[in-house]
C-alpha cells in the first residue's frame, strides 16, 4: 500500500474524510499527538488500526468527537460530572470514560462495558471529524510500544505502507497524550496524567479524584490494569533508558563515571554545557510544557543517533510534569537512580 502524505488543507481534509467513510485508516493531527482514526462505529474499520499498530486487542481506543451532540452516539449517558468535565476542558487534551453506548463499536472498547471519549482541539482533526459526520477511534499513530509521534514524519516512519493517508498539519502543541480521567467507577479516577491535572479536574468537579497507583509504579504481580494501556511497555526507545534522580552536580558526575560507547545523556537545554557524554535535550529544566513537547521526539531522535544507553535527567512529578514523569518511567522500564 502506498502512503500519502500530504498538507493538510481543505482538499486533503475532504479526501481523509471520504477513506474515512469508506472504513479505511488515516494519520491525523491533535494537539496532543498523532492518531491513528478510523469510524468508531465500524467494526471492521476499528479492526484495521489494531493491524496497522501491532496493537494488543484487548487494549480498547479513545473515541474522538467534534461537538457534545456526538457523544451521546457512543455512550450510555452524558452525566452532570461528565458534563462538568467537558465545559471545563473540550475541547482539550481530556478524556473521560464512562459506561458505553450500544452503538459504538466492540473492538474500541475491546470487550469492556465503558468508553473513552474526548473533544480534540486541533483545528485539522475537528476538521476531519466534521467532514465525515462519524466519531473516529484514534489511538496514537505509532507502532505499538514505540514513542507516540509528535510530528507527521514521525507517522511516517512507523506507518509507512500500512495505511493510505497520513495528514500533515505540524508539530503537536502539547506533545504527551490526553489526560484520561474515569467517571464509569463510584469515584473519578485519573488512570493517564497529561496536560489537564490532577488539581484542575478537582476543581472542575468539586470532588478529589484519585490518582491510579499504576501512573507512577509498575504494576503489581496479580494486580488488576483498571486501563488495559497500563499493562505494556510504552513510549520505549531501542536503547536502554535509566532515569537519575538528584542535582545536576550529581548528575554530571554519575555521567562521568559511566560514559562509554553509545552512551548519551537526555538532559534540559543548556545543561549539556561541560559534559563529556554526547547528549539530546528535551525542553528547559524550569519548563514543564516544553519537557512534554518535546520527550518523544527526544526519544526518537535517540534511537536514529545509535543510543544503546540514556541516562535522563528526572523531571518534576507534580502537575504537568507528572504526565512527563509517567512516559519517561514507561520509557525506561522503571529504572531510575538516585544520585
Ligand atoms: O491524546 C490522546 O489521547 C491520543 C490522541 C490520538 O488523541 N490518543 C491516545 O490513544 O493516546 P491510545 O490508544 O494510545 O491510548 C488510550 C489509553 C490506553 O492506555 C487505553 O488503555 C486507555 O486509554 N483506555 C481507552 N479506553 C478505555 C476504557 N474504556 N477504560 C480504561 N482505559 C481505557
Ligand atoms: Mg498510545
């Protein structure tokens, strides 16, 4: 199959959404990351991106909506706590789950008895969503268990002959994916960190919403995922990532101790003054949303160097840094040192 990629504008629009009528699956902006959308209420669409990704089945898909009338398509009920979410953040990088609507699709819930619904901002994906009138599942656009792609180039390495149409409209905003928040249980609970927080959506609900154990460790052994995406390995690199927390002295000095062939340091802007160790830098120390920007791409363009071993520097844990604190833990299978 050959992959077309093109500039998003109203011509290419109108053609993603015509393949996406026909059940096919095409690469499209958010603000968060790339997707990879198909009509959500096509079985044998949705099957088409678990294909296209290499993605475990039992791994259910976010529903992407342009306007609130199409929620009501794909779930039970819009509740107040739903709706008090939605006017604060859609649309945005949020996505609320909540017990499912008997059209949608199964394999986008992958047998699970809720939904994963969120109101992009992207001015190309509301496009897309608009032209096709269907509520598109869209997972992010990578092969399963690689870093989510920030940039249509991204999609293109990992997509290339495997879909039709990948549609370019830039370089993600926000750069890690939504916050997905579950309002299905007797309690909100937030099972992925993102760029909405924690603090935000308590405010928004006027409630404490727990945050999932599984955000900032592994897994127990025997331990129930309540997100199937808990489960895997995520967002890795070929190379081996260990992620070490204490100052920057001691952070220089560890890499001094340690450097060797393949060995490159993830650390802020500028702090890669003064060291031996060749380097990639994802965003400024005092810069949260700049970290979150730019993680993946870092890890990507770590992989295209030669890494075979990273040592990062660890970003804050709080507010939008968790989010990044989460994906970069994931990138390096938990490992992390104190210095
Ligand atoms: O920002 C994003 O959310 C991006 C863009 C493309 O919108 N999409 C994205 O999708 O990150 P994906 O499939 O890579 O991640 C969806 C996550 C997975 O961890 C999945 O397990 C979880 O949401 N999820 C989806 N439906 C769920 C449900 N019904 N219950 C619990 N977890 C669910
Ligand atoms: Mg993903």
């Amino acid at each position: 199959m050959e992959t077309l990629l093109q500039a998003a504008d109203q011509q290419s629009v109108a053609a993603a959404a015509a393949l996406l009528r026909q059940g096919q699956v095409v690469g499209i902006p958010t603000e968060t990351v790339y997707g990879l959308a198909a009509n959500a209420m096509d079985g044998a669409a949705v099957k088409r991106i678990f294909e296209a990704k290499g993605r475990p089945q039992d791994n259910p898909l976010i529903v992407h909506i342009h306007q609130v009338e199409m929620w009501s398509q794909v779930v039970a009920e819009v509740t107040p706590q739903a709706r008090a979410l939605a006017d604060a953040f859609w649309p945005g990088p949020l996505t609320i789950i909540l017990p499912r609507g008997s059209q949608v699709s199964d394999e986008v819930c992958a047998g699970l008895d809720t939904v994963a619904v969120r109101m992009p901002s992207h001015p190309v994906a509301r496009a897309v969503i608009a032209a096709c009138g269907l509520p598109l599942a869209a997972p992010s656009a990578n092969l399963s268990g690689s870093p989510s792609p920030t940039t249509a180039a991204h999609v293109m390495a990992d997509m290339q002959g495997r879909i039709p149409m990948i549609l370019d409209g830039g370089a993600c905003q926000v750069g890690v994916e939504s916050t997905v928040v579950t309002l299905a249980g007797e309690k909100p609970v937030l099972l992925r960190p993102g760029y909405i927080t924690q603090q935000q959506l308590e405010q928004a609900l006027g409630e404490p919403v727990e945050l999932a154990g599984a955000v900032t460790r592994q897994l127990q052994k025997g331990e129930v995922a309540r997100s199937p995406g808990m489960k895997y390995k995520h967002y890795a690199p070929k190379a081996e990532v260990t992620i070490l927390k204490g100052s920057l002295e001691n952070y220089r000095a560890y890499l001094a101790d340690h450097s060797g062939e393949g060995v490159f340091a993830l650390c802020f802007e500028g702090e890669e003054k003064g060291l031996e160790t060749p380097f990639v830098t994802y965003g400024k120390a005092d810069d949260p949303a700049s970290q979150a920007r730019e993680l993946f791409g870092a890890l990507r363009r770590l992989d295209a160097l030669g890494a075979k071993t990273v040592y990062a520097r660890c970003p804050g844990t709080t507010g939008v840094s968790l989010a990044v604190y989460n994906r970069l833990l994931r990138a390096a299978a938990f490992r992390v040192v104190e210095v």
